[in-house]
C-alpha cells in the first residue's frame, strides 16, 4: 500500500504561491517572489509546466 500524497496540479501550485505572496509583507523578499511568479505565468501561458513549476518553487523560496 502506497500511502503517497499526489503532487499538486500547476494551478493549485499557483493559487498558493499567489496566496503566500499576497499575505507576505512588503519588500525585497516579495519583490523577487512577484519576478519568478510573472515567469511562472509566462511558462504556463507557454505550456511548459517544467518551467511553470520550476519558476513557483523558486517564487516560494524567495519568501522564506
């Protein structure tokens, strides 16, 4: 039995990237979130989810 939990499609990803960027607060850290969160777009635009993916990890990253 395999008790894994399934990886979250590109737009549950993006929907909560987007929520913990709207709720950070405002500086150099939420600047260079919205950067890699513009280029997650584009990528998504482009369907090219590697991309989009890579893109909102780095998003999520730039918030910590």
């Amino acid at each position: 039995m395999d008790n894994k939990t399934p990886n979250p499609t590109t737009a549950e990803k993006m929907k909560t990237v987007k929520a913990a960027w709207d709720a950070a607060p405002a500086g150099p850290k939420k600047d260079a979130s919205l950067t890699h969160y513009k280029a997650a777009q584009k990528a998504r635009d482009e369907n090219k989810d590697a991309d989009c993916n890579r893109e909102l990890d780095a998003a999520r990253h730039a918030l910590v």
